[in-house]
C-alpha cells in the first residue's frame, strides 16, 4: 500500500510539469490564442492516461474476486463450525 502512494505521489508531481512542457513546446501558454489545440491537448491529457489505467484496474479487479471468494470460503467454515457446535 505504501508502494502505491509512493508513486500515486511522484506520478502526481512530475505529470503537471511534463504537460507544462509539451503546452509550452506545443505553443499553448495562453489558450484564447488556439483554443481548438488547446481543447485537443486537454482531451488527450486525460483520455490517454485513462486508457493506459485499465490493465490495471481488470489485474486489481481479478486478484480482488480472488480476495472475495477466500472471505467467503471462510465465512462458510465458520458458519458450519458454529452449527456443528450448536
């Protein structure tokens, strides 16, 4: 979990700087001048990193339908200990 902030944080910090480059190299430091292109550049700012996310939300999602049938294995061993002992 540790591991996860860490980089959520780093990733947090360097992203804005590198589209502070690209805005600047694309020439978009006021963006009345070529709103259009600036339009353009939002929408792949956060329609790329969205795309590139989803392997990892189906791995997480897998592991955590792994995660909720062990719960529930256990959760029906305890139910059927409790009924034996009654």
């Amino acid at each position: 979990m540790s591991l996860f902030i860490f980089t959520t944080q780093i990733v947090g910090m360097v992203n804005p700087v590198i589209l502070g480059w690209i805005q600047v190299f694309l020439g978009l430091e006021d963006p009345y001048k070529n709103p259009k292109l600036f339009g353009m550049f939002l929408l792949f700012s956060t329609t790329i990193p969205n795309i590139l996310s989803i392997p990892c939300f189906y791995y997480s999602g897998l592991d955590y339908v792994i995660h909720k049938k062990k719960e529930e294995a256990v959760i029906e061993a305890a139910e059927s200990y409790k009924d034996q002992n009654e």
